[in-house]
C-alpha cells in the first residue's frame, strides 16, 4: 500500500500544473483505496472481501504508473518539437540581426525585430523551467516575427536582382566609362548595392573609396523628403567649399535631371506621388561621412579625406553616374 501511495502522490505532483484532470483522477483512486483500506480493516473477518483492498491499491499503482509514463513520453515528445524548433528559430533571429542594419527597413521591422529576440529570449528562459510545449510556441513566434524582417529585406533588395534594372544600371556604366576613354576625363561612378564610389580616369578605374547614401539610399529618389539617393546620369554643376556647405566639400549635380522629371510627373498622375510633393534637389558628393552606415536626405557623403581627392579630380561638367550596381 505505501509504495502505491508513494508512486500516486509523485504523479500526482508530476501532472497536476498540466494535466489538472489527471492528477483529480489520481486523487479520487487515492481517497477510495484509503476508504476501502479502512472499511476493511474494521470490519469482523467474516465481512471483508479479500482481495477487496489490495485491488484498490493495485488500481491506484496501475493509473500512476500510466499516468507518470505518459507524461514523460509526452514530455520527450515536447522537448523534441522544441529541439527542433530551436534551430530554425536561432537562424531566423540572427538573420533578422543582421538585416535590421539594412537602411530603408522601418519601424514597423524594428518593432518586429524587438518581438523577435524577446520571444526568442522567453522560449530559452521556459526551456529552463521545462515547460518544453511554452518554448516552443514561444520559438515560433519569433521566427514568425523575424520573418517580417527578412520578408522587408528581401522586398528591398529585390530590385538588385531585376535583369531589366541590372541592364540599365549596367547600360549606364559603361557609358560613362566609355565617355571616361573617349574623352580622356574622369567621371564619377557610384555603386549604390555596394556603397561604393568609383573615379575613372581615361577609361581605367583609378581609385575606389567606401561611401555612405540616403537613409532609403537602396530605393530609386522619387520625390522630396523621401531621403532616397537617385540613381541615374549626372552633371557637376557647382563645386562648394568652406562656408558654401555644412559637409567640408561637395558636388552639386544636376538632379532632377529630364528622365527624373518625367519619371515624376508620370507618379503624380498615377497617384503613387502626392500632388503636394515637389521632387526634389540638391543632391550631392560630400564630405562628413564615415558614420558607417547610411544617414542622408539622398546625398552621397565620403570621409572628408577621401572627399579631397574626389573634389580634386571633379570639374564643372564631369559626369556622374549612380547605379544600383554595375559589373567592374
């Protein structure tokens, strides 16, 4: 009977948080098998029922042992589904970490990446206290929210892939390096994908140097205000130094060049622009950068060092060229 008892009482403790209804079935065996233990230990001999008792406990040590080997295999079951979760889950957030970087990704993915690591960081702490079922929804829940950021990134980023973008940026390139060898000059060639700004001179690439965008530097300037840097075919049309600019030197080209405009104007009558919007200027090569990462209104800004050479080698008229990416 005690050893009965005993192995009632732990499942009873093993199932009662979640499977309450278990652990009332435990205890009402318990309670009945006490009950019939006592009627028949005070009654005469020739009243009891043998076997009466012993059937009690062994219907009290039979559903324990049931009701403990369930959990457990349930339990095994759950810690599984969490083990695999894990894995899955861990990637997605740490993706999710490293794309949040991306400029261009807002609020809406910021907020997403915050539910994403403390969800995750939720399903490691009830891991620990072996709620394996909890964890492991908690797994899926910030998979699902890292997700959100990855699905913004790859929206982002899809345009680099687009072959009709890819030829146009390309298209753009070499005109400019062919107008470079022609002309024996240099031009100025911004690879946006890459954050990198390109001088060459008579054709060849003569120096390279890291650059900095809009804070939407990775989308195509449609309108003003909406710190996206453009992409496209360029003039320097002013060269600024000392008081003339906040930046240490810049160039001023001449955005919005005919094609922008009437890329524009075809946006306001679709809807997609505002009719209060203006489409922007004032775009420049500037110095002031080297914040790592982007941070303009759609300009492109380089360390003041490197803008030194660039200001250098630029003239009234050289030729800019800002691509999504292009092949050297």
């Amino acid at each position: 009977m005690q050893g009965a008892r005993d192995a009632a009482q732990r499942a009873i403790r093993l199932v009662r948080q979640r499977h309450p209804e278990q652990a009332r079935y435990l205890q009402t065996l318990l309670a009945q098998a006490e009950v019939v233990t006592a009627v028949e230990a005070a009654a005469p001999f020739w009243r009891r029922t043998p076997g009466r008792t012993e059937a009690a406990w062994l219907r009290v040590a039979t559903a324990a042992a049931q009701s403990a080997r369930s959990f457990r295999q349930q339990n095994e079951r759950e810690q599984e589904a969490y083990r695999a979760a894990l894995g899955p889950a861990l990637l997605a957030v740490q993706r999710a970490r490293q794309q949040i970087r991306e400029t261009g990704l807002g609020r809406r993915e910021a907020a997403a990446f915050a539910r994403a690591t403390a969800t995750y960081e939720a399903a490691l702490r009830l891991a620990e206290l072996g709620d394996w079922q909890g964890a492991t929804q908690a797994l899926g829940e910030a998979r699902q929210a890292a997700l959100v950021v990855h699905g913004s990134w790859s929206d982002l980023h899809s345009r680099f892939a687009d072959p009709d973008l890819r030829r146009q940026w390309q298209s753009w390139a070499n005109e400019a390096i062919a107008h470079s060898r022609l002309h024996g000059t240099t031009v100025i060639l911004v690879d946006k994908l890459n954050r990198r700004l390109d001088l060459y001179t008579g054709g060849a690439r003569v120096r390279s140097f890291p650059a900095e965008l809009g804070a939407n530097g990775l989308r195509r300037k449609s309108h003003s205000g909406d710190r996206a840097t453009p992409e496209g075919i360029y003039r320097v049309v002013d060269l600024k130094s000392g008081r003339r600019t906040k930046y240490y030197k810049a160039l001023l080209i001449d955005y919005p060049n005919e094609e922008d405009k009437a890329r524009f104007e075809a946006a306001r009558r679709r809807g997609t622009i505002p009719w209060r919007v203006g489409i922007g200027n004032l775009i420049e090569i500037h110095g002031g950068g080297g914040e790592g990462t982007d941070w303009t209104d759609g300009c492109v800004a380089l360390t003041n060092q490197d803008m030194d050479e660039v200001f250098a080698a630029s003239r009234l008229g050289t030729l800019v060229a800002i691509v999504g990416t292009y092949v050297r």
